[in-house]
C-alpha cells in the first residue's frame, strides 16, 4: 500500500506544477485565465404569441399520438 500511496501523493504534486506550468503559459501568452475572464450576462429571448402557440399546438399532437 505505500507504493500506491505514494503514486497519488507524487500524482497530487504534478498536478500541482502542472496547473503553476498552465498559469505560466496564460501569461505569457497573453491569453487571460478563466478565472478571470469577464462574465457577460445573457440576452433573454423572447417568443411571440404565435410561435408559442405552434409549439403548443406541436406539443398536443405529439401527446395525441402517444395517448391513443
């Protein structure tokens, strides 16, 4: 069991530089972080009346078919 805890213990500490190596290149690159990035608040879409009433009237037909 120590080899296998040691495997995770050395697996823990390369995913450690691993991440550190990854800030790094974002860095470097230029390139922002996601942690970082700008968070943009989505557009809310809207349906008209008569859309919204062909997807009712879709959805009808469907349970419709099945109920029979």
């Amino acid at each position: 069991m120590n080899i296998l805890k040691a495997l995770h213990n050395e697996r823990k500490a390369l995913s450690k530089r691993l991440s550190a190596l990854d800030s790094a290149i974002h860095a470097l690159s230029g390139r922002a972080i996601k942690s970082e990035r700008k968070i943009e608040k989505a557009v809310k879409r809207t349906m008209s009346a008569a859309t919204k009433a062909k997807i009712a009237k879709a959805a009808k037909k469907r349970w419709a078919a099945i109920a029979r």
